[in-house]
C-alpha cells in the first residue's frame, strides 16, 4: 500500500514537471504543430517582398519603439542591405519608459536581443509567441531579472509586447521563414526612437546614459543598414567590434570584465560617427533653446498605439508599479480603479496582480 502511494506520488510529481517543462519548438518533437504556426505568409505581404527585392526566406531584424508603440520588421534585400518591410502598431506595453530591471516590475525589456529557433513558441497561451531572449549577457552583467518576455499575441502584456493575433501570425512567420537555415535573428527594443529631439525631452531621466548607450548601436544600423555586431564587455555593449590590424590575439568579451584591445569595423565607424556628431549637435542646440522636458514618469501603465484605443477602450490604466520608485522617493499615493469599479489608493512599487507570466508562455 506504502509502495503504491509512492509510486502514484512519483507520477504524479513527473506529470507535473513535464507540464513546466517548456515546448519544444519549431517543430523539432514529434507532434504536428499547430496550423496556426505553420501559416504561409499572405499574397498580400510576399507581394511586397518580391517589390521590395527581398527573398521569402531572408534574414529579418525585429525594432521596437516603446513611446511611439511601434514594431518594425526589416528584411535583407538582394543587396544585402536591411529594408523596413512593414510598421505594426504595438496593441500593448506595460510598464514606463526604461529597461526591464527585476521580475515583477513589469518592464519591457530594452536592449539588443537574439532570438533563436527554441525561442518561438508556436504553442503559446497567447496566440503565437516569440520570447526575446531576456536576460541577455548586458543584462545578466548588470544583475537584471526576468524571465519570459515576449513579443506575443492576445494584447494583453506583463513585461511583453503583445500584438494582435492577426500581427503576430504574420510576423511568426517571417521570422519561423528567415530562421530556416539561419541560427538567429536580432531584435531591437528601445525606449523611443532615438533621435536628438526624443533625448532633448527625456534628458532628466535616470536612464539617460543607458539610452545613449543604445543609440551607439541604432546609428551603426539607420546609417548602414547592416546589422549591428553585438558584444558586452565592461558591463556595456560594444558595437562592430574587431581585432586591430596586425593584432596577434583574436579578441575575447567578457561581460563584467575589462574590454580587451579593439577597433570599430572602419566600414561602418566612418558612417556612425558622421550621423552622431550631427545628431550631437542638434542636441546641443535644443538645450540651449531649453527645450521642455517630460516628466520621467508617465502615471500609466505601458502604452498602446493610438489605432487601437478605440477597440481596446480601458486597456492602458493608471500605474501599478513604479520602477524607478528609488529616484522618487517623494511621490504620494496615486488613485486608480479596481476591477470593481471602486477608486482606491494604492502606493507605487507593489505589483497587485501577475506580472511576468511564468509558465504556459
């Protein structure tokens, strides 16, 4: 009887671990995936990739913009060069502005990510679900924390941005068509775009120098439209990167540790530099017109871009979370409505519902 309790005990203990474990994806197990991920792309979109010059099965690089509520997906043309194919409106971000920091914060991430075939999960409890692959070696250096954040459908995010099921099947399946063969693809995730006007308004933000860091990597892309060689060293990205001429040693990143010896690709260096020093100074310029700065805290939770606000009525509501709590210590209570309708008070900094979701992604 003791035997046949523990036995039914260790069944059940395995059952549940295998309920955890996550999908295999992309098909690699034996059952047959879901039609939904094995959708051909529309005429409608392979007719623009055939006027744009792009091969159906093409490399592809992902870039996201948090403020503007954004999604872009560009293809490798015939050139070899990055094209934007097409612009998604994002349904839905949660958090503020700013990196994803520690799980339950219910940031987006930022940052320069790699997504490879075992992260696209085509049997996702939200549609269809591709998972950026936070925490990144920057993120791990800098002692950041989170897991499963996703760009996914059902437009409904935790730490994710999450499109619509129709935007999510096509951009699944350029990406599931520019892996076959391929070992990964790029994504991008910035607070807004990075221009010199964007930092001007946001230049009192605690993040300040995170973001500048990142747009080292958006100018060696918008002015080459090649995909940025990413590094981390230092506890920081380092961009193109590559050995001095002559140099004996191949070069060697450690994360947290000191950056060895190199150069910027001279190809791409040239371009970058003459696209910051100009962006550097129409910066100088608008703070010397002063021009006005925002607050660092929006008071709302994530965003959703302005085409969807009349079908997704109440998604964006007043913030349950304050990431950067630390720099404010100052701030009072902010009101926001329960799920009963009832205008309670609560503080900034507590997560009152499920932030990252933590399984069944």
């Amino acid at each position: 009887m003791i035997r046949a309790t523990v036995v039914r005990a260790l069944v059940l203990m395995a059952a549940f671990a295998a309920a955890l474990t996550p999908v295999t994806c992309l098909g690699e197990d034996s059952n047959p995936l879901p039609p939904r991920a094995t959708k051909e792309l529309t005429p409608e979109l392979l007719s623009l990739l055939r006027q744009k010059k792009m091969p159906k099965h093409s490399p592809i690089l992902v870039r996201i913009f948090k403020e503007e509520a954004e999604l872009e997906v560009w293809n490798q043309d015939t050139t070899g060069h990055f094209q934007l194919l097409k612009t998604y409106p994002i349904c839905r971000w949660s958090g503020d502005l700013g990196p994803k920091l520690h799980e339950g914060d219910r940031q987006a991430p930022e940052g320069f990510y790699t997504v490879t075939p075992e992260l696209m999960n085509p049997n996702s409890n939200f549609y269809l679900a591709i998972n950026t692959g936070f925490p990144n070696s920057f993120d791990k250096a800098n002692d950041r924390h989170g897991s499963l954040l996703m760009i996914h459908g059902d437009c409904s995010s935790s730490g994710c941005y999450a499109m619509t099921d129709e935007q999510i099947s096509e951009i699944y399946s350029l990406a599931r068509d520019s892996l076959l063969g391929r070992p990964s693809f790029q994504v991008q995730a910035y607070p807004f775009r990075l221009t010199p006007a964007n930092l001007a308004r946001h230049r009192t933000h605690p993040q300040l120098a995170f973001w500048k860091m990142l747009k080292i990597g958006n100018d060696h892309f918008e002015a080459t439209h090649l995909e940025p060689k990413v590094d981390v060293c230092d506890r920081r990205y380092v961009f193109d990167a590559q050995a001095a001429p002559n140099s004996p040693n191949p070069l060697v990143f450690n994360p947290t540790g000191k950056c060895p010896a190199f150069v910027v690709n001279p190809k791409i260096a040239r371009r970058a530099l003459e696209k910051q020093r100009a962006d550097e100074v129409e910066y100088a310029r608008l703070l010397e017109d002063d021009a006005p700065a925002v607050p660092i805290y929006t008071g709302l939770d994530g965003g959703m871009n302005e085409v969807f606000l009349a079908r997704f009525p109440g998604r964006v509501t007043l913030a349950k979370v304050l990431p950067y709590a630390s720099y404010l210590p100052q701030l009072p209570p902010i009101p926001w409505v329960d799920n009963d309708g009832s205008l309670t008070s609560k503080w900034f900094g507590i997560c009152f519902e499920g932030c990252e979701v933590t399984i069944g992604w």
